[in-house]
C-alpha cells in the first residue's frame, strides 16, 4: 500500500488522525518513535525555525529540499503545508505539488487566503475555480495526493465564520477536495455543523479550548493538527533551560 493510500484511510476511522506537525527531519523522528502514524509541516514552525516569517517568505525550494530529507527519514506517510500555493495560477501550484509528490510526499494543505500584508479569504468562486484545475490536474495525471483544503473564516474571527465555512466546504467538496482543514473552530456545536455539511472528513487544529479527543471522535472530526503550537512549547521550554544554566551557573539542569 502507497503512502498516499495509508494516508487517506487513515482519514476514515473511527478515532481522528492526530497529525504530528513538524519543522525538520529530527522532529518528524521524535513523532515516528513515538508512534505517530503520520506527520506534516507547520509551515510556521518550518518558517521560524529558518529565520522567516511565516505566509511563503520561505523559499519554496527550501521546504521542497526538506520534503525530500522528511521522506527519506522516516517511514509514515508526510504532508507539506504549501499555504496558499506558493504561486497565484493553478499551473504554479500544480507544479509545486507535482515536484512534492515526486518527493514522496502524500499530502498538501491549501489555503483559500493568501499571504501578505494583511490575511482575507480569496472568492469563493475564484477559488473553486482555481482548486478544480488543481484537483482535476492530479486526477487525469494520476498523481496521488491527498488534497487538504483549508478555510480560514474562524481563524480570521469573522463574525460569519460559521456560515461562511458551511458555503466554503460544499464548494471545496464539489472541487474535488480530499478533506476540509478548518482551524480555531472550537465550539462542539459549531464543529457539529461543520461535519453533517459534507461527507468530506474534517481537520481541526489544537487550541486552548478545543475539545478533547473524545468529544471530537463523537462529533465526528476525522484529523486533529498542533499546528506550530508543539514547536512553540518545545522552544519555551529550551529558553527555560537555557536560563537555568546560565542562572545556576552549572550543568545541573540537562542531566536532572
């Protein structure tokens, strides 16, 4: 079985894919060792760990470079965040996504805002337009990519989050979407929505006040993400130790 094949069953089980989100290829080992059944980029952690900001200042030849050391790695199925394209036509993303699956890799993220100065979701239209000549493109070529589609409403905190993803999701479905990625939805009801909207599986992203495991396998959630918040927490924690030895003026730290 391809990882392309193991990476969208694992999108129909009872209990949700929890996706380790990485930044380089020693932290997709630490997520294989500890049994994780598939990693992808956060295209943050990626970025910051580089020196860039986040939203493509990061080359796309960079993170290709680092699909292909990922692949090489480790043995589960890998998805690349590619934001919104890393290009503006569907020929430029088409091309992208070509050179990552050629590198292995098993799946991409697509958003429907694009990065600059300031983050708004592009037209609905337009972009069911621009994801269609995606998604047909990988079909009649038989390119083997799971396409996870994000749509930003409640990550914009829109006040009309929830019926904008409910217009979204339909479209993206009727694009040819693989899955629906929508991140900072938090509430059970609102998630409840989301769900019943299509037969599509639904991507949630680690929050503060995002359910637990539990409750999101009963409302149906299909992928749980970090997001860059694991690497976040994994470098506070370093800038703590680091303090520690500084402040103790010993090695006391590493070793207790």
């Amino acid at each position: 079985m391809s990882f392309f094949e193991t990476f969208a069953q694992l999108h129909q089980q009872a209990t949700p894919l929890l996706l380790g989100n990485i930044w380089n290829v020693q932290s997709a080992r630490v997520f294989e060792a500890s049994g994780y059944k598939a990693i992808g980029t956060s295209s943050m952690a990626v970025a910051q760990s580089l020196g860039y900001d986040d939203g493509e200042n990061l080359p796309f030849e960079v993170l290709l470079q680092l699909a292909k050391s990922v692949t090489k790695a480790v043995s589960i199925p890998f998805t690349v965040d590619i934001e919104g394209g890393y290009h503006r036509t569907a020929e430029g993303i088409i091309k992208n996504i070509s050179q990552l699956h050629d590198a292995g890799v098993a799946g991409i993220n697509l958003e429907d805002t694009v990065p600059g100065a300031s983050r708004e979701l592009q037209d609905v239209g337009s972009f069911q337009q621009l994801l269609a000549a995606v998604t047909n493109h990988l079909s009649r070529n038989n390119l083997k990519v799971f396409v996870n589609v994000r749509t930003d409403g409640f990550l914009l905190g829109m006040p009309t989050a929830l019926d904008e993803t409910l217009t979204r999701v339909k479209s993206y479905e009727n694009a040819g979407a693989d899955g629906l990625f929508v991140p900072c939805i938090t509430r059970e009801d609102d998630i409840a929505q989301v769900v019943k909207a299509t037969p599509l599986p639904i991507n949630v992203m680690c929050m503060p006040d995002l359910p637990d495991f539990a409750e999101l396998t009963a409302l149906g959630v299909k992928r749980i993400s970090m997001g860059s918040f694991f690497f976040d927490k994994v470098y506070r924690n370093a800038g703590a130790l680091a303090a520690a030895i500084s402040n103790n003026e010993n090695f006391t730290a590493l070793f207790s």
